[in-house]
C-alpha cells in the first residue's frame, strides 16, 4: 500500500509538468504541423486544406536553396572550428598550468554572453570598412602591417557565412573545451603511463588512445553544436541584419511568418527546422539509451 501511495503521489507532483509540456511543446507543434498544411496568408485564420503545397513550394523557392547553402557553410566551420579549438585548449589546461582556474574562467565566460551581445561586439571587431572608417580587426592587421589579412569579412559574397561562425566558435568554444576537458580528466592515468612505458610517443597517445576515450564527449558536443548551428537567428540579425547573402531559414520563417502574414509558408520552415534538428539529436538520443542499456 506505501509504495502504491507513493507512486500514485509522483505521479500527482509530476502532472503539472506533464500537461504542461503536452500542451506547449507537442500541442504546438502539433498545431504549427496543421498551420503549414492550409492556406493561411494574412491576419484572418484560414485553415482550408492546402496539402503540402507550402513545402513544394520552399523546395523550389531560391531563396531557400540560399538559406540551406548557408546553413551547410556555417554549421561546417562553426562545428569544427568549435572543437577543434575546444579540444586543443582542453589538452592545454590539461597539462597543469598554474593559473588554470583563471584560463578556464576565462575560456568560459563568451558563453555566459547572449548572442545578440555577441553580434553587437564581433560586428565592430569585423567592420569591413576601409581607409580612414577602418576598425576593429582590420585596424589591428594593418597597423601590425598583415594588409593580406585585410578583408570584408560578413560582407564577402561566398564565405560570408564563414566568418559569422567566427563569432559562434568564440562563444561556443568554451563549452567545447569543458566537456572535453571533464572527458579527459576521467581518463586514468594508468592508460598514459603504460602507454609511455611500451614507448608511445605522446602524438600516438591521443591518436590511440586519448581520442577514441573522447567518442562519447565529441558525439556530445557535435550534436550540441549542430543543433544551436540549425537554429541559428539572433546572432546574424546582431552582426549583419537581414540581408540574402547570409540569409537562413530561421530568419526567412520569421520575414514570412511576420512580415509578410504567410503563416502557412512560414509553418513549413519550422517544421522542416524541427525535422532538422531532430535528425541530429533522435540518433543521439537512441545511442544514449542504447549505452545505458548495455551497462
């Protein structure tokens, strides 16, 4: 009877929770799936049937042909540049630095920036003006004399996209470099000591042993990262604005959902967004399941 009472009390105390997220996260997207099946363009409500219209039509849409081209372009450099540089100053602090407590502070604290405040710096640092409206990076490669280095940066036609996740692996990066350097303090020593002992060298330690250690904190970090990277908005609207060449799905949903009254175009963007990201983390989430299972 005591442990019927206390199920049946867990139960009560998690309700609210649960209704809660039934009602809010799949109630709406469920109503966001029916929104992008209809007709609705403008204020009034217009639920008719549509099919899936709205999603034939993105396909064919340039604009969104953009908006894919760039998302592929940042999610790749914003992903690698992330733990690359998350990695190697992971095995950095891993050598026992003394003033380790500060490095780490300091490689942390980007994240505790929101990205509109990011933006709003790294736009500054990336003024791709010349001459005597020079600025920021630019400023600091010509007086050094790096004039090669000189560029537009957000405003270069191809690889624009490219240094919009500058900013992302300067803010991200940290978080990186903490999950791999949890991941590397939980490797016994053991490990490295016998290794040296049968004359690794040290390159051939994390090559062999270190990084296939890492797997489960690099599938972390990359499904982190590359979700955040699908969904990327405010970052983009703080450094460049709306404009086409760095456009993304995320801003076209919200230029066709809120500017132009296409709700149901702009409902099939969020889905397309949400089945994205689900491709990345339903994997992830499996494998997890899979791990506990086995242990």
């Amino acid at each position: 009877m005591l442990k019927n009472k206390d199920r049946y009390l867990s139960v009560i105390l998690i309700s609210p929770s649960i209704i809660a997220v039934l009602i809010f996260i799949y109630g709406f997207i469920g109503w966001s799936a029916r929104v992008s099946l209809s007709n609705w363009k403008g204020l009034n409500p217009d639920y008719s049937w549509a099919g899936l219209k709205n999603y034939i039509a993105l396909f064919s849409d340039p604009r969104f042909h953009i908006d894919v081209r760039n998302t592929l372009i940042f999610t790749g450099v914003f992903v690698v540049g992330s733990m690359v540089l998350g990695f190697l100053t992971a095995v950095m602090l891993d050598q026992g630095l003394k003033g380790e407590g500060i490095f780490r502070s300091i490689f942390l604290f980007p994240m505790a920036i929101s990205y509109i405040v990011t933006g709003v710096i790294w736009r500054w640092l990336m003024n791709p003006a010349a001459g005597t409206r020079m600025s920021g990076l630019n400023l600091l490669f010509s007086s050094l004399h790096l004039d090669f280095l000189v560029n537009k940066w957000y405003t270069t036609p191809t690889w624009g996209m490219a240094a919009i996740a500058m900013t992302a692996i300067w803010q991200m990066s940290g978080y990186t470099m903490a999950l791999y350097l949890a991941g590397l303090r939980a490797i016994p020593h053991e490990l490295r000591e016998a290794a040296q002992i049968d004359g690794a060298s040290e390159i051939q330690i994390y090559r062999h042993i270190i990084l296939p250690l890492l797997t489960p904190v690099s599938l972390s970090a990359l499904i982190i990262l590359g979700h955040t990277s699908l969904k990327v908005f405010d970052l983009i609207i703080a450094v460049s604005g709306k404009q086409l060449p760095l456009d993304v799905p995320a801003i076209y949903m919200w230029q066709t959902t809120f500017d132009g009254l296409f709700y149901g175009r702009g409902a099939a963007i969020s889905i397309l967004l949400l089945i994205s990201v689900a491709v990345l983390i339903i994997p992830y989430i499996r494998y997890t399941l899979k791990e506990e299972a086995k242990q």
